[in-house]
C-alpha cells in the first residue's frame, strides 16, 4: 500500500458513517487537489487489498472501512495484503524521505544495554500473546528439530526463495525448488543469485542437522555467515569480522567499526540473546540487533535471517521466514532500526508474516504421522514401568497402581492410548531397551521370572471405570443400530 492510499484509508476512518466520493474529495482538497476519480480508482485498490467495503449503486455508493481496529494487519489471518499501522507508517514516510532530509547518525550501544532480558521486550504484549494462540509448538513434546527435518525439502525451499527474493534475487520459487532438489539452474540468471540460493541451502542444512548441538554464540552465527557467503565475498572474509568500513545503501546510518568493537559487541547481543526465554523474543531480537551490528563485510541480513531461526526450530516451531513481505515494506523497516532505533514496523512485519504461516505449516505437521501421544508420555510412561519392575508389581497389585496412576496423571482423553502403550512396552521388555529406565538387568530378569510363574503376558490392569462404560455404550448403541436396520 502507498501514502496515497494510507492517507485516504486514514480518512475514511475518520467518518462515523460510510462515505460518499464527494465527501472524501472535499476533505482531501482542502490540503491537495485529487480529483474524484482519483479518489475512486484509490478506494477500489482498497476493496481489493480487502480493507475497504462499499455499499449501495451508482450515485449512491458509500464507502467504509473494515474494521476501525488499528491492529487489523497484525492479527488478521486472511488473504489480505500487508499494511502497516498508522503508528508504523508515519515512522516508514520519515524514514522514506530522501536521504538528504535524513541525519547521518552512527551505532548507539546505549540502544543495546537498554534492552533488559525477561524484563524489556521488543515484541508487544499483543503481539507475544498472538504468537503464543497461533504460533503454538506444532510437536513441542517431540526432540528438538524434528518438525524440520521432517519438512526439510518444504523448509529449505521456502526459506531459501524468500531469504534470497528480499535480498533482489529473481529466481522464481518454481526455480528455486528445481535448483535446490534437482540441481537444475534456471536459464538467464546471474551465477551470483545462483550461488546465493545454493548458500542459503548449505546454511539451512547445518542449521537444522546441527540443532540439538546449535548454541546461539558467535562461533556458531559466524558459520552461518561463512556458508551464506562462500563465494560471494572475498575468500578471506566469509564468516570472519570485518576490519573495514561498511556503508548501508539508502541510508544514513554509519555502522560501527573497529574489529576489536565489533567483537566486543557482538558478544553483549549474543550475551543478553542467550538470556531470553520466550524463543519469540529471543528470535526477533537477534533479527534486530544482529541486522543493526552489521558485523560482517556483506550478508549481513541474510545472516540474521537464518540466525533468527535457530530458536524457533529448536522449540518446534514454525520458522519465519518473512513470506508475502514487499521489498521495501521490509528494507524500510530495518532502516527505522538504524537510524531511529525503531523496532516497532519490523515487528509487525514479524508478526504479521509468521502469523499467515502458521495455518499452512500446521497441516503439514498433521500429515507427517508421527505417533505424539507415545512420545509425550514417553518419560512418564518410562518412570511407571519402572517402578512397576522395582517393585515387583503383578497381577491386582499391579492393576491398582496403573489406574491411580492414569487416574491422578492422564487425561481422559489420552488414556486408552497410554494404556495401549504401556501394555506394548511391557510385554517387550529386554536388555538391550531398559537403557534410561534406572534399572539393572538383574532387576529385570526378576520381575520377568515372576511374571512368568504366573503363565501370562503382562497385562497393565483393567481399563478404567470411565473407559469401560464408554465401551459399553458404544457397544449397546452398534446393537440397537443393527437390530434397528433388521426390523
């Protein structure tokens, strides 16, 4: 969305009742001449975009907004097009003045120390509560990674199109897809956006196989910036900080330098990051900080890209990776961060871009068919067996402490399932799978030599009471349906 159209947006919700054309026109000639059929072609724009509505015909048209919500685009989950708040726009049109209107100004360390972990937060309270609804863990019960690496082909590419595409690489995702799992390389195309797309993939590789061991420190963030920038830097510079001076195009902030500073800097962002809990935050700000540092010679935002993910798939969550976000929306963002130390329009972009992936991302994780439930209980499913061996526990005695168990510990819901599970691993209990039991193989032979008197398979106890009558309902409602369809 343009200023125009933001202004007029702006207008229009302004009126307590849905505007004619010539109401808006004599509003907006009082400060420029637009002419009505301007203002038409404008608002139909606007229809499309899914922000403004129109009622009536022909003369008697009146147009209104959607909703006079100011937080529209950061939690509205539709096909609509991005447009930043009026809070945030105004902050964009500063920023988009021409670069002679702008201040020079240099890195503010102050912005940095400012920033308490846990206590400040760059992310507002609405939109650390949206993330949290919709951005749920999609399997936060399973080991960390595992959501990526089942998706690794769907995750790479569209990680790698988006990353590459902000940075001007033209490359289609049809292309990206084919060059990235078939190695084919799109005609017409410059080596160095080839290149770009083939870094990105190396980099994701090593985020997502290395997860478990990936800490958020600089020797791990300088990796990333050596295989992002193998071959499109000198040699000597690729994942190395920088000893030069570097300029930030279309703007007037003049990064730090010194390699000595750097360093040191680099080191109080990685320092308060690796102190945040909520992996959101912890995301956004190494998103911001490490954009703002700009430690490297080049790739400096593609590096802060992909480091932003690390704690969003070591969580299991869905990565960002800024899809369905203009060019300029977000290189106009990341400038409010250098030179006015606004945070404020990137988080939007953030939110707002993550939030419309979470809906797709979560089908994908519902076909990857991965048992959760028996790996949710697995800790306390192993402690029960446990205790269950130690104890020598057969028979009634068994029975009794397997329902107070599922009783006190297990939803309803989840307890056919738990017992199913419980009743498998006991059954196939053998040396080589009491490893993290915390029992010894004599313990086991003991409580199998008992079980074994008794000449039966282990059996975990009845189901309890409530699973028994749902059972029975179910089987009295197939019989009076049978009996039903006879008659």
């Amino acid at each position: 969305m343009n200023q125009k159209q933001q202004s007029l947006l702006t207008l229009l919700k302004t009126f307590s009742h849905p505007a004619a054309i010539s109401e808006l026109s004599e509003e907006l000639n009082v400060s420029d001449n637009v002419s009505e059929r301007t203002i038409r072609r404008h608002l139909q724009q606007l229809i499309e975009l899914g922000f403004v509505e129109s009622q009536g015909k022909n003369k008697g048209v009146r147009y209104f907004p959607v909703s006079t919500g100011e937080n529209l685009p950061v939690s509205h989950l539709d096909s609509r097009g991005f447009i930043f708040t009026a809070e945030n726009q105004t902050i964009i049109d500063q920023i988009r003045q021409p670069l002679i209107k702008r201040d020079p100004c240099s890195y503010n360390a102050d912005w940095l120390e400012a920033y308490q972990p846990n206590q400040t937060y760059y992310l507002s309270l609405e939109q650390r509560q949206l993330l949290h609804q919709q951005g749920k863990p999609l399997m936060d019960e399973l080991p960390a990674g595992t959501y990526a690496r089942k998706i690794f082909n769907h995750l790479l590419i569209n990680l790698s199109y988006n990353s590459a595409r902000l940075e001007g690489n033209t490359y289609t995702f049809a292309e990206t897809e084919k060059l990235l799992l078939e190695g084919k390389t799109a005609a017409n195309k410059l080596d160095m956006e080839t290149v770009m797309l083939l870094n990105h993939k190396e980099a994701i590789r090593f985020l997502v196989d290395g997860i478990n061991r990936l800490e958020i420190n600089i020797d791990n963030i300088r990796t990333l910036h050596y295989l992002l920038a193998d071959g499109l830097i000198q040699s000597e510079e690729a994942g190395q900080i920088r000893d030069t001076g570097v300029r930030i195009s279309l703007s007037s902030y003049i990064p730090l330098e010194g390699k000595q500073r750097l360093t040191t800097q680099f080191n109080r962002i990685i320092s308060k990051a690796r102190q945040i809990q909520a992996p959101y935050e912890q995301s956004f700000f190494l998103l911001v900080q490490l954009s703002y540092l700009q430690a490297f010679i080049d790739v400096n935002k593609r590096t802060a890209r992909l480091t932003a993910n690390i704690p969003l798939v070591r969580h299991n969550l869905v990565p960002v990776s800024f899809n369905d976000i203009a060019i300029d929306d977000y290189i106009s963002a990341l400038i409010s961060c250098y030179e006015l130390n606004k945070i404020e329009p990137l988080a939007q972009l953030y939110v707002w871009s993550y939030l419309r992936r979470c809906k797709h991302y979560e089908t994908r994780a519902k076909s990857l068919g991965i048992d959760t439930l028996r790996v949710k209980y697995r800790q306390q499913r192993r402690q029960l067996i446990a205790n269950i061996i130690t104890q020598k526990l057969y028979d009634s005695a068994q029975e009794e402490y397997i329902n107070t168990y599922l009783k006190e510990k297990v939803p309803e819901n989840d307890q056919e399932k738990f017992v199913a599970d419980l009743q498998h691993d006991l059954n196939t209990l053998a040396p080589y799978n009491i490893a993290g039991l915390g029992i010894t193989q004599k313990e086991l032979e003991e409580w199998q030599k008992g079980n074994r008197r008794r000449n039966a398979p282990c059996r975990v106890g009845k189901l309890p009471t409530i699973l028994i009558k749902k059972f029975v309902t179910a089987l009295i409602l197939f019989i009076t349906q049978e009996c039903l369809f006879k008659i």
